[in-house]
C-alpha cells in the first residue's frame, strides 16, 4: 500500500521535480553504499528500497517524456 501512495506521488510531480528527486535518491544511494563499505550501516535493506525507488522515478519519467511526444 505505501509504493501506490508513493507512485501517486511521483506521477503528480513534474519531470523537474522528478529529476531532482532523482538526483536525490542517486546521493542517498551513494551515500548507504559508503556507509555499507565502512560497516557503519545498520539498515542494509534501505539498499535495496532506494534502487527501486530510483528505478520508478526513472520510469515515470521516462513515461512522461514519451507522452510529451
């Protein structure tokens, strides 16, 4: 149930937004595979969450680009 209020979320935003929200969850990502490497991260499943979250904003994107067409 929280991925469909979290889809909703994505498809309501414009693809600025998303873009941003991209560059944001790319960091974060970064950041936790740092954090895995140096033992310090308790949450490795968090891993896993953030690469599909980045996964469905690109689709979204990439859907809205190919509607603009």
């Amino acid at each position: 149930m929280k991925t469909n209020k979290y889809l909703e979320e994505l498809k309501s935003q414009s693809a600025a937004e998303l873009k941003q929200q991209l560059v944001e969850a790319k960091k974060e990502l970064f950041n936790l595979r740092f954090q895995n490497a140096t033992n310090q991260l308790d949450n490795t499943s968090r891993i896993k969450e953030v690469r599909k979250n980045i996964a469905r904003i690109q689709t979204i994107i990439t859907q809205k680009e190919s509607v603009a067409e």
